[in-house]
C-alpha cells in the first residue's frame, strides 16, 4: 500500500506535519491502525536504526525521525484504547534508568491498552526507588521493564532484586524485553516473563495473569 510505504518515507527523513497527514490518509482509507503501525511507522524507525548503525545518520536525525514516528503513535494511539468500564489488569511500564529509548515501550502499552489492560507508564530513566514507589501505590498485576542499551539493562536484575527487598514480588509479575535483553537472561534475573516485541509481550502478559 502506497501510502504505509510514504508513512514510513516519512518517519525515516523526520517529516511530522507528513507523517501526521498521511497517518490520518491512511485510516481514513480504511487501514488497520496495526498496519499502520507495522508496515508504516515502524518500518520507518527500523530503516533509521539500520542507518544509524551503520553510521550514515546521527543522533540529531534519529532524534527528529522518533519525534516524528511519536506524532503517528498519537494518532493510533486511542484506537488501541479500551472501554474503561471493561479493564482486565493493571500494568505498570517503565524504561529503567540510565535509558531515554521509549518508542518499542509505547508499542508495548498500546497493544496492551488495545487488549483492554490498564496501563501505567512511569516514562524513561526510571530508578527502582521509583518504581517501588510506584508498584506500591497502584498496586499492578504486571511490572513491565524495558531497555535498548547494553549499558543499562543490568539495571534490571537491580529493580528485581529492590521488588524483591521491598516484600512485593509475591504481588507483582515481572516481564522484560528490549531489543538486547533475552530469555536467558530473564531467567538469569529471576523475572517472570520476556518478550521479544509488542505482540509477544501481550501474550506473555495473558499466559502470566492466567497462572494466578
Ligand atoms: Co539509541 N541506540 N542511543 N537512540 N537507538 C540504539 C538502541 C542502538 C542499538 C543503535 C546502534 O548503535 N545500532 C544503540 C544501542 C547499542 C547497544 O547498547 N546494544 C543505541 C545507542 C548506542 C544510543 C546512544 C548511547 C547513542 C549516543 O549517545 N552515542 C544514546 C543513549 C541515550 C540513552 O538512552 N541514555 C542513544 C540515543 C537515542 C535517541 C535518544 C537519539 C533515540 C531514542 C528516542 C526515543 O526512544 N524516544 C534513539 C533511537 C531511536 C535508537 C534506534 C535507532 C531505534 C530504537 C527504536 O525506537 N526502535 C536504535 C537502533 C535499533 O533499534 N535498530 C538505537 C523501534 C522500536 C519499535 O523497536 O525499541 O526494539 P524497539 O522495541 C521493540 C522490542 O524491543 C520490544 O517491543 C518493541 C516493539 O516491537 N520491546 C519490549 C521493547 N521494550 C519492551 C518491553 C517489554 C517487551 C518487549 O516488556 C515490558
């Protein structure tokens, strides 16, 4: 479809005031908002990443393409949304500190939210004195950790670890993903779930909750 292919021309050269015009374009032709999301917006985010990797963009171009790619998200975004009378759970999502990446976080939360779970998102760079504080007060079913760095995503075995000290992690569920973090190393840390992307998240979420 030619317009998922423009959306995500557009996220890649940084283009909001497009990427928002043809997000709108594209649902008003009837595309799915997952489609939008997978074929347009995200396959966008991926050719930035590919370039950067590769050292022919920089962060001032990644930084635009994601501001871009989150005026897209935006628009999606109450499409994913559930009627509050029917929620089937409360999440709690954090980008653990010392990590500012947020957008593969904010897929996972609208999938969710589209499900019909209640999700809060604590944000990016997110210390575990915090999140203890906040698995307190709103007592979730699942604590959702993400990290895209190497460097930070130590700091999860540390927030497993301040639950656990805390006496919570006999309340709480805890699922990680992000691209660097794998199955071995959930293991490792002791969390209850890993998910690779979006999807599987939502499915580790339902097969979690329905072990209670
Ligand atoms: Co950064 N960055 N970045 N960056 N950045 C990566 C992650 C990197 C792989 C690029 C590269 O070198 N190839 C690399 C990490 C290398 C490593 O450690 N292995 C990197 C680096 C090095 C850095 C800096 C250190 C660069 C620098 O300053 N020299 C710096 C660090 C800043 C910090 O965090 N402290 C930095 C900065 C940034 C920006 C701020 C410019 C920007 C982030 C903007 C934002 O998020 N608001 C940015 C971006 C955009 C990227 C890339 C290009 C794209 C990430 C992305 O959004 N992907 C990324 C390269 C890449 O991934 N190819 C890169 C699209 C998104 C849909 O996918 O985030 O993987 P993803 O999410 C997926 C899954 O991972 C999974 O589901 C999502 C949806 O399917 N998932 C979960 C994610 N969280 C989950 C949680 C779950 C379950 C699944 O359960 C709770």
């Amino acid at each position: 479809m030619r317009t998922l292919s423009e959306i995500a021309a557009s996220v890649e050269s940084g283009d909001s005031a497009r990427v928002k015009e043809l997000t709108r374009k594209a649902l008003s032709q009837g595309q799915l908002p997952d489609k939008i999301l997978d074929d347009g917006l995200v396959q966008g985010m991926s050719a930035v990443g590919e370039k950067f990797k590769n050292n022919e963009v920089f962060i001032p171009e990644v930084l635009i393409a994601s501001r871009a790619m989150n005026v897209g998200l935006e628009i999606l975004r109450p499409l994913f949304s559930p009627d509050r009378d029917h929620l089937r759970g409360r999440i709690i999502l954090a980008t653990i500190k010392g990590d500012l990446h947020d957008i593969g976080k904010k897929i996972v939360g609208m999938m969710l939210e589209g499900a019909g779970y209640e999700v809060v998102d604590l944000g990016v760079d997110v210390s575990r004195s915090h999140i203890v504080r906040a698995v307190k007060a709103n007592r979730p079913s699942i604590l959702g950790l993400s990290a895209l760095l190497t460097t930070t995503m130590s700091y999860m075995r540390d927030v497993v670890a301040a639950i656990e000290q805390a006496g919570l992690r006999g309340r709480v569920r805890i699922v990680i993903g992000g691209s660097p973090v794998t199955r071995s190393y959930a293991d490792e840390i002791g969390a209850d779930g890993y998910a690779p992307d979006a999807a599987s998240a939502l499915e580790m979420v339902k097969v979690l909750l329905a072990k209670k």
